[in-house]
C-alpha cells in the first residue's frame, strides 16, 4: 500500500511541476508582449498582467506543494540542529503537524473564498470566474496535506522516487 501512495504522489508531484512550470513560462511570455504593446506599438494590452498574476498564484500554490515534497523549501534548522536526535524527531512532527494544519486552513477557507467569488467574473476576462481564479488555494493545500502524510507515513520519497535530489554524498 505504501508503495502505491508513493507512485501516487510522484504522479501528483509531477503535475504540480508540470502546472508550475508552463505557468512560469506563460508569464515569461506574457509580461515582454505587454511591454512591447505598451511601448512599441503604443497601445498596450490588456490582458497580460492580469493573466501574469493568475499565473503567478498557479506557480506560487502548486509549485510550494512541490517543494515540500522536494524538501525544497525554506527551512531555518539553526536550534533544531542543536537538539538531541529524540528532540529533532519531535520538532519534525510537531512541524508536519504545523504544516498539516495550514494546509487545512487553505483547504477550508480556499473553498469557502471560491464559493464566495464564484459569480463574479475577472474584468479582463470575463468568461473567468473569480471563484476559479481562487482554486488554486484549496487545490495546494489538499495536494502539500497529501505531502505531508505522505512524509508522516512513508518520510522523504527515495531514490526511486522521481524527485531529484542530486548528488549524494555516497557518490
């Protein structure tokens, strides 16, 4: 069973990687064509920063959700490097625990935002929901909560994870 969760959450981290990264590439293109609209052909568009910040918070709550799995993400183990191994072990629940909490935070006031904004449409667009725009919210969070139990459960994904972790120190 613990190996089918792990090939789940590779498939899930992929696709966190995946909405992240044509997300980023999306704003790369988007943001130099309102620049050019704007100041070469002297009429500027519309659009392109208001689909760069949609884009923007796709990258920002998926792509935190892959960092966590990563262990990608910013941590300041300055004390807890400090404590005893047991004491280590507990602070990395009580962290998880913490985490867990703030994924269900975004989880249930996520979806409690979209339903608030689901008639209204964005200006730019406007065959696009609000509510949609906030999906993003709740949708990271249940994927980084499923991180997390993953991690609880299983820990870090290993080497035949497909998270790359580098060079290790064996090699």
């Amino acid at each position: 069973m613990k190996a089918a969760y792990v090939r789940a959450m590779d498939a899930v981290y992929l696709l966190c990687i995946v909405v992240s990264g044509v997300s980023l590439i999306i704003m790369t293109v988007a943001i130099p064509w309102g620049v050019y609209t704007r100041y070469v052909l002297n009429h500027g568009s519309a659009w392109p920063e208001p689909l760069s910040v949609l884009m923007m918070i796709l990258f920002t709550f998926f792509g935190a959700a892959a960092c966590y799995r990563a262990n990608a993400h910013i941590a300041v183990t300055m004390m807890t490097d400090r404590l005893p191994s047991a004491l280590r072990a507990a602070a990395a629940i009580l962290v998880d625990l913490l985490m867990a909490l703030l994924s269900g935070f975004m989880v249930v006031w996520g979806i409690q935002l979209v339903e608030t904004t689901w008639h209204q449409v964005v200006g730019e667009f406007p065959f696009l929901s609000v509510g949609i725009t906030y999906l993003p919210i709740p949708v990271g969070g249940a994927l980084t909560l499923l991180f997390i139990i993953e991690q609880m459960w299983i820990g870090l994904p290993g080497a035949d994870s497909i998270v790359h972790r580098g060079p290790t120190e064996a090699q």
